[in-house]
C-alpha cells in the first residue's frame, strides 16, 4: 500500500498550522519532516501526519 502525499496546502488546512510554524517545528524535530519529491517541490506523507495528529506532543519521541 502506497502513502499519499500531502502538499504544504494540504498540511496547513489539516493541521491548522502555518507555513511557518510547520518548518520551524520541523526544526525542532516537532512535526513530520518532508520528503523532496522533485528539484523544487516538498511533501508530507499522510501516515505522518495522521500520527502527528493523534498525539503531536509524543511526536519527538516517535520521529
């Protein structure tokens, strides 16, 4: 089975979460970090992000 990839809109509109709050959890090793998917392009894979989203404060320990 094959996980969906999210584009940054999509994880924004999920999470409630800004652009910027995203990348400087991702620093923190608070949130998902994203895979590159071409030259210029990110993604979230959604198996991650559903994780994060039943429990975001374990998601230091599980990452």
């Amino acid at each position: 089975m094959s996980d969906r990839l999210l584009r940054l809109p999509s994880v924004v509109e999920t999470t409630g979460l800004s652009r910027r709050t995203i990348y400087r959890k991702m620093d923190c090793g608070e949130f998902p970090r994203s895979v590159q998917i071409s030259a210029n392009a990110v993604a979230w894979r959604q198996s991650d992000i559903d994780r994060w989203i039943e429990n975001p404060l374990e998601w230091r320990g599980a990452a």
